[in-house]
C-alpha cells in the first residue's frame, strides 16, 4: 500500500516521457531534458513550463514579505506607497497600448499580489510609469540603473531569466525607453536619430530569442498543447507569442530589417476567444484589449505578406518595379484593407485605442502604397535598357508633371497621399499631455 503511489508517479512520469519523445525530440538538449525529467518525480515531470516558471499562472496565495525581498524597497531607494503610485500611473497611461501585464499586477491589491518571479517585469512598470512623472524622476533613475544590471543578466541567461516575466519585459522596454538613455546617447554620438529604434531592435530580438529557448512559439500552433499542460498555459504561452509576433514585425518594417520570429501556423487563425485573460470582465469597465489585439494582428498578418512579396529580395523588387506587374497585389491589399475597415470600425474601445489602432492602419496603407510612388521614381531614375526598350513614358522631366491622375500609377498615389495625411490628423487628435507622450515609440515614425 505504501509503494502503490510510488509506481503510480512512475508510470505518470513514463507516459510524460513517451509524451515527450513524440513531440519534443528535435535536438540533443531536447534528448538531454527527458532524461533529466526521467530521474525527477511526478511534480516535476508533469511541468511542461521551464524551471523557475510557477505551474499556477496566477497570482497565489496572499504574501507580504515578496514586496519586502524587492530590493529596492529592501535598501530604501523606493516605498511601498510610490510602487502604488506607479503601478496607477501605468495602468491608466501605458498598459492600454500593450495590455500584456497581467492584471492582479495593476489592481487595487497589486502590491500583496506580487511574487519573486515579477520582480523583473516590476521593474521594467515602474521605470516606464515613473519616465514622463517629474515628481518620480529620482526613482525612474533608481529603477532603469536596476534594470540595466537585471538585464545584464538575462543577456548572460541566468537560470532566474528563464520565465515568461522576461519575455514580457524585454517588450515593454522596447515600447517605452527610459528619457535617460536617449540623452545620454545623443550626448555621446552624432548620428542619434535612430538610437532608439536600435535599441528597440536589440531588446526585441533578445525577446524572440528567449521565447524561443523557453518554446512559447509552440503557442503559434494551436494543436501542438504538451501533455499535463493547463489549458491557462497553453493560453498564456500564446500569448505572450502573439505580442512577441507583433512586435518583431513592426520592429523589423520600421528598420527594414529581416524578420526574426515566425508567425502563426498557415492553418491558424486567433480570434478574440483564444485570449480569454485580454477580455472585459463584467464588473470592470476596461476596454475589450481581446478584439484589439485580434483586429492588430490582422493588420500585422497584412504587413507580413506585403513584405514578403514586395520586398522579397532587392532583385525581385527591382523586377516587379521594373515589370509593373504590381498593382495586382496593391489591388488585393486594398480589398484587404476595406474588409478589415469594415470589420473593425465600429470596435466599442475608448477614443485613444482606436486612434492608436487606426495609426497601424493608416500606415501600413502609406507603406504599401508609397511602393507605387517609389517604383515611378526608381523607373525615372533607371538608364535606358541597350535594347532601347523603354520602362516608362515619365523619364523625361519631373514625375507627374501632367498630373498625378495622368500616371498610370496616380491611383496608388493619391492612396498614399491620403494615408499620410490621415496619419497626420489621427496624430493631432492626440492629447498632447494626456494621450500623445505615452504613446509607445512605434508609433512616433
């Protein structure tokens, strides 16, 4: 009677690792964790999360003493009641751009949520929420000097990093970087315009990269749900792999730069329902992030294609401009575009998400149609081919000297017009004090 719970633990833990071989087994280190799970016991098999991560997504039983061991509290640099400040200071200006915080960490009862492993994404909040606060200047400066060490750390890949929090991190760090940096950099190097596009880039790429060491991009694939994991981590894991897929597409755009993460499985589409912990609970009146984050992917996914057929590879792209073979697929991103205009035009969000939304929108119109108005100048600035063959009647003079609707291109033009100047309206709609500083630098282009 003794031994019948040993054997029953030892047969969990076999069908784990059978479970394992047949899913898992794509390298030595994936050979090397199964034998190191076969010599743990039922608890730690049965754990599909990395070591460090808490089974229990959520936030656990009530523990003062966690906020007591952050240090920054522990040496006296910062009080319990400016976290409380600052964690207000986030959830009303910050979190609604990039809802990826969970929300027991913005609660009235945040501070007696907090575990050991948020301590790093606590950091990452109060740095951001304390940037545009004059009040909490000397505190932004105590918290970004901790972060900067923490992130030493996880470049380094301390076992503590290996969590999801890290992941969550490196993203909001990316979106809101501390003021200090940015005037350091420009007081150090000249060409400083683009620092913290660069430093957006380095902090997305270590989150891609830590995604996919813990293999949150398995959350991309909606059939792929390991054995013993909850149906709130494997939720979880999406995600945190969606915002990773996002942000690594907008990054990569905004640099022209290669994309770095894959994206979701050709056979998949996210809906709202697939990020149950983004929707509106029915006593709170937050905005329905779900919906956002689903109408943002979409328009990503959009991005995605057009960068992968326009901008393939400079000789192909070359090609296209040089064949005018392209308005097809300017044709088909247009009815793209109006069918999600239509779908999510009317979403029930408050007026400065569905500005920030309708940003992404109107500049991905402005980049795929911009294509038309380059690929005229790229024609106009081309010598004549040998043959004599002549790519364009617009070589000679300036282009659209006749008028932009005389170009076979004036279509696509006016479109590009139009997204720019629709882009410069939505950003004057922007409170400047209130809305237009917070927003994140993706935005700011």
């Amino acid at each position: 009677m003794k031994r019948e719970p040993k054997r029953n633990g030892e047969r969990l833990n076999g069908d784990t690792i059978v479970g394992q071989l047949a899913s898992e087994l794509r390298n030595p280190s994936d050979a090397l964790h199964i034998l190191a799970q076969s010599e743990k016991g039922e608890s730690a098999a049965s754990s599909t999360l990395p070591e460090g991560e808490p089974n229990n997504l959520s936030h656990g039983p009530y523990n003062a003493t966690f906020l007591d061991e952050y240090k920054l509290v522990e040496s006296g640099l910062i009080h319990r009641t400016a976290i409380f400040e600052l964690l207000h200071i986030y959830s009303r200006n910050y979190h609604p751009y990039c809802p990826i915080v969970p929300t027991y960490m913005l609660g009235p009862s945040a501070i007696d949520k907090i575990l050991r492993s948020d301590f790093f994404l606590l950091t990452v909040v109060l740095t951001i929420a304390s940037r545009d606060s004059p009040s909490h200047s000397l505190i932004h400066r105590y918290c970004w000097d901790y972060a900067q060490r923490l992130l030493l750390e996880v470049l380094l890949g301390h076992p503590w990093t290996l969590k999801s929090r890290t992941v969550e991190s490196l993203l909001l760090l990316s979106e809101w970087l501390p003021h200090i940096e940015l005037t350091h950099g420009a007081l150090n190097e000249d060409k400083s315009i683009f620092l913290e596009d660069r430093t957006s880039w380095s902090l997305v790429g270590l989150a891609v990269r830590q995604a996919y060491l813990m293999r949150l991009d398995q959350g991309a694939f909606p059939n792929t749900t390991m054995q013993q994991e909850t149906k709130e981590q494997a939720e979880h894991k999406r995600l945190i792999w969606t915002f990773v897929y996002i942000a690594d597409r907008q990054i990569s755009v905004r640099l022209g730069q290669s994309f770095w993460s894959r994206g979701p499985s050709l056979s998949t589409r996210f809906t709202s329902k697939d990020f149950p912990s983004l929707q509106p609970c029915f006593h709170d009146s937050q905005d329905d992030y779900a919906s956002v984050h689903q109408a943002t992917m979409e328009l990503i996914q959009l991005m995605h294609n057009v960068q992968g057929i326009l901008y393939a590879s400079p000789k192909r792209t070359l090609a296209i401009v040089h064949d005018g073979d392209y308005s097809r697929y300017l044709d088909d991103f247009q009815r793209a575009a109006m069918n999600w205009q239509a779908t999510w035009n009317d979403l029930a969000v408050s007026p400065r998400v569905k500005r920030s939304l309708s940003l992404i929108y109107e500049y991905l119109c402005l980049y795929v149609n911009a294509f038309s108005f380059q690929a005229v100048l790229t024609r106009m600035s081309t010598p004549p081919q040998p043959s004599g063959h002549s790519h364009c009647t617009e070589q000679s003079g300036k282009p659209f000297s006749k008028g932009i609707m005389n170009s076979a291109d004036g279509r696509y033009v006016w479109d590009a017009i139009t997204a720019a100047t629709n882009t410069l309206k939505l950003m004057n709609e922007f409170e400047p004090e209130q809305e237009l500083c917070y927003l994140p630098y993706r935005y700011y282009l």
